[in-house]
C-alpha cells in the first residue's frame, strides 16, 4: 500500500507505472519458489522463500552494461591520479 498526493483533478501517475512495470516484467511459466525453513532450538521458525526472477525489471539488463563501462572508466581515473 502507497500513498500519493494528487493535486485536486489531475490522475494519479503510481497506478499507470506498477500498471507499466507489471507488464514489462518477464513472464514467469512456473512459479519454483523454494521454502527454506530455518529451525533453532526456543526460536520461532523462520521461512525463507526464494522468489527467483519473478520480480526481474527487464530495464536492469539494458544498464548493467553501460554501468560497468562507467565503473571501468572511473577506476581507470582513480588509478591515473593516485
């Protein structure tokens, strides 16, 4: 649950862009969550459910590139000043 100021007779903007992410999302065929249940002695069990790629935002593939050109850059930089 979010909550977003809207001015008086405009739309809100959150609702079209989950709307927007949800779509772009890769689809998942199967949904392979793995439970882990961690038990100890006197503690609660605690469940430890792995979701996979079932979140996976399709843009984080187009910048992971560029963003490791950029860190290369600025590592070059900082060894070519010290």
């Amino acid at each position: 649950m979010f909550w977003e100021a809207v001015p008086e007779g405009k739309d809100p903007i959150m609702p079209g862009i989950l709307d927007a992410a949800s779509e772009s999302a890769i689809p998942n065929s199967e949904n392979k969550s793995k439970v882990n249940v961690a038990e100890r002695p006197g503690r609660p069990a605690i469940r430890i459910i792995d979701v996979g790629n079932m979140f996976l935002d399709v843009k984080t593939k187009s910048v992971a590139p560029r963003r490791a050109k950029v860190g290369a850059r600025r590592r070059e930089r900082q060894q070519i000043s010290n």
